[in-house]
C-alpha cells in the first residue's frame, strides 16, 4: 500500500445547511417570501397598512373585522417563516397600539389560534421574534444589493435603518464556520489559522456596521417611535402586562413570552459559547439563564448549531493548547475586537434607549401625567426582558474574560 494513502484524511465539514445557514445569506433566511397565498391576502393587508392602522389607532378594530383563517393552506418553511412574521407584527401591533397606557390583555381568536397554528409547526412560541423582526424579514429593493423590510412600523428610515444594521451582522457572521461545528474544530485541529483570519473578518464587518450606522431622528424621537410601534414586545418581566396576554381559543390562562431581542441571534449565543462559559455570565447565574432561555426562541436548527458549538471543546483552550504564539496574538486581536463591538453597543443603548427613556420620563407628555407617558422601571429593561445596561456590560465583560495572557 502506498503510504500516501495512510494520510489521515481530515473529517467532511459539517453542511451548514443542515442547520439552516447560508454561505451567501448567513443566519439569514434565504430569499424569503413576500407574498403568501392567495387566501390569506387579509392577513397581507393588514400588515402592509400597520404603520398608519397603528398610527390611526384603528388596527384592533380592523383585527376584528377580519375572518377566522386556519394555517392549513400554508405549505413549505417560507410559507411558515412568512406567516409567522406576518402575524407577529400584526399581534405586536394589535397590544401595543396604544402604547404601554393601555395594552389588550386578550389576544382574539381569528389572530390567537392561527397563530399558534404556524408557531407551532415551527417549533417557535406565537410573538414576534428576532427571527421575524430580522432574520426572515427582508427583501431586494434593487439591483444593486439594497434591502428593504418585508413588513414596516411606523418609524420609518429610524426603524429601517435600527433593523438593516442587524440584518448585516447576521448576514456576515457565518463566515468564519463555514464548515459549521466540526468545520470549526477542524480548521483549529489541521489549519489553526482557518478559524481566526475568518474571525477577524467577521468582526471588521460587524464593527463597520456600527461605525456607519445612521439614526437619523434624534434619540428621543428614535424611541418614541420604537415604543409607538411595538416596544416593549413582551408580555413577561413587563409591569404593563403583569399577568401576561390571553391567546384566546388555545389556552385558558395567560401567557408570558419575552419579545424580539438581540440575545436571540444566533451569532451572540455562538460567540459566548465558542469562547467557553466565562464569569460573569457563568453557569447559575441569572444572564446565563436568561441567554439559554433565550434559545427557546430561535429557529429550532439555529438552537442545534449553538448547542453544536457548545459541546466542542471552547475557542480559547484550543488556541492556547496549541502552543503557538502568533496564534495566541491573533486570537486576542479577535477577542479586543468583539469587546470593542459589544462597548459600542452599550454605547448605542445608552443614547438611544436608557438617555432617551430618562429624558421621557422627566418631559412626560401633554395632557398626561409623566407616569402615563413613561413608567417607571428600577431599571430600564431591553425588548427580552433583560436589565438592558447590567446584561451588556456583563456580556462585554465575559469577552474580555476570554483574553489570552500572552
């Protein structure tokens, strides 16, 4: 036998699409759907008029005008992805429509029990997600790669361009796993530098997204038209909502799911867990257990590939089992770049979330008193339901933790 042919071979990458990621599109999903099927235009409708039915407070009548539809005609996992994105706007429009002062506790059966219907072949609960707001919410506005958002709120550019910058990220991300779980243990194990110099450009993408991020409204401005639209999309950890929200139809006692939040993207999850589990957001802490519930509301083979990536032995004690110094060097420069990104996210937070909020807060709103126009919160909490700045900074901090000391 020849002794080339004793050369280990190394293993065949894992195919990304086997956990619904795209080498073109990311964590993305793939040329979504704009349309559904043709009965199910009163649901397209509604959700192309959101922006003036909320502006107009005139959706909850609409919704109740509307036919009792069954998602049984909805066939393929892009009938469903749209469906569901569909849905959850129009059921995050539909509580919220006038503002945190007076949100619907029940959730009416033509929207309720659909609803449920699609989340349920999904294998994801019935509220608007980070997997509608973003990942399945996109189309081509022209031929030279611009995007637009499927289905709007009122907020117009602010809002467009506060969801686009996320789509980016997530759009990037993948790049560096290209071969997924076992791609990234392999690329370390036979080509160490595979996984960084991927890394690295990841990284530069996310960090440029913020840098040329816009908002073009005022803070105060930004947030007043986030909270108008949907904000907070929750209906657990909310003092607006303290019992939850009623699905009427399905069950019989109301429900608490967290909202739409940035801890739902697959590549925060994928970072966090290739570095391995660092304090402050170890094991049995309360950010650990908010990030792993926060799994139940991805995309199920989103789920799969970060617990995937979870089982492999962590990033850090891979480049510094392996004795190489440049390695070392680089990974760090991967690390302090991720830190940086996660401090200008605490940076945007800061201006357009908690600053704005106070100084709602203290103006209050005319002809209401400055408890009807802002609540008052011991803190300031993000769309999941997470004590926005302490869970940022704690995440920043892990980050850092995972620096190498060389």
């Amino acid at each position: 036998m020849d002794p080339a042919d004793e050369t280990e071979q190394p293993p065949p990458p894992c195919a990304l699409d086997k956990f619904h990621i795209s080498p073109e599109y990311g964590f993305l999903l793939p040329d979504p759907q704009t349309e559904l099927p043709a009965p199910y235009r009163p649901w397209m409708d509604l959700a192309r008029s959101l922006p003036d039915l909320i502006a107009t407070r005139q959706l909850r009548a609409h919704v109740h005008q509307a036919p009792q539809l069954s998602a049984a005609q909805l066939h393929g996992h892009r009938d469903l992805r749209l469906a569901h994105l569909v849905l959850g706007f129009i059921t995050a429009g539909y509580v919220w429509q006038d503002g945190e002062e007076g949100p619907a506790k029940v959730l009416p059966q033509n929207l309720a029990v659909p609803f449920w219907e699609v989340s349920r072949r999904l294998g994801l609960p019935p509220i608007l997600l980070h997997a509608d707001l973003v990942l399945a919410n996109w189309r081509q506005r022209d031929r030279a790669g611009n995007l637009d958002p499927i289905v709007w709120l009122p907020g117009g550019e602010s809002l467009r361009g506060f969801v686009l910058v996320t789509m980016l990220v997530e759009k990037a991300a993948p790049a560096e796993c290209a071969g997924g779980p076992q791609g990234q243990r392999t690329a370390l194990q036979l080509t160490p530098w595979a996984c960084i110099s991927g890394s690295r450009g990841t990284n530069r993408s996310a960090g440029s997204g913020w840098a040329h991020e816009t908002l073009p409204r005022p803070p105060h401005l930004l947030l007043q038209h986030l909270t108008a639209s949907s904000a907070p999309p929750r209906w657990r950890d909310n003092p607006a909502m303290p019992a939850g929200l009623l699905y009427e139809g399905v069950w019989e006692l109301p429900q608490a799911y967290s909202g739409g939040s940035a801890a739902q993207s697959t590549v925060a999850s994928r970072d966090l867990s290739s570095l391995g589990p660092r304090p402050p957001i170890g094991p049995g802490t309360s950010q650990a257990a908010f990030l792993h519930r926060m799994r139940d509301y991805m995309p199920p083979r989103h789920r799969a590939f970060v617990e995937a990536i979870q089982a492999l032995p962590p990033l850090r004690e891979l480049v510094l089992s392996s004795g190489n110094e440049a390695l070392h060097c680089a990974y760090n420069r991967c690390v302090t770049a991720l830190a940086a990104f996660r401090t200008r996210h605490i940076a945007v937070a800061t201006k357009y979330v908690v600053t704005a909020t106070a100084a709602k807060r203290s103006r209050g709103s005319p002809g209401t008193s400055p408890l009807q126009a802002a609540p008052s919160r011991p803190e300031q909490r993000g769309t999941g339901g997470s004590p926005v700045l302490r869970f940022l900074k704690s995440v920043r901090d892990a980050t850092r933790e995972a620096l190498l000391n060389v």
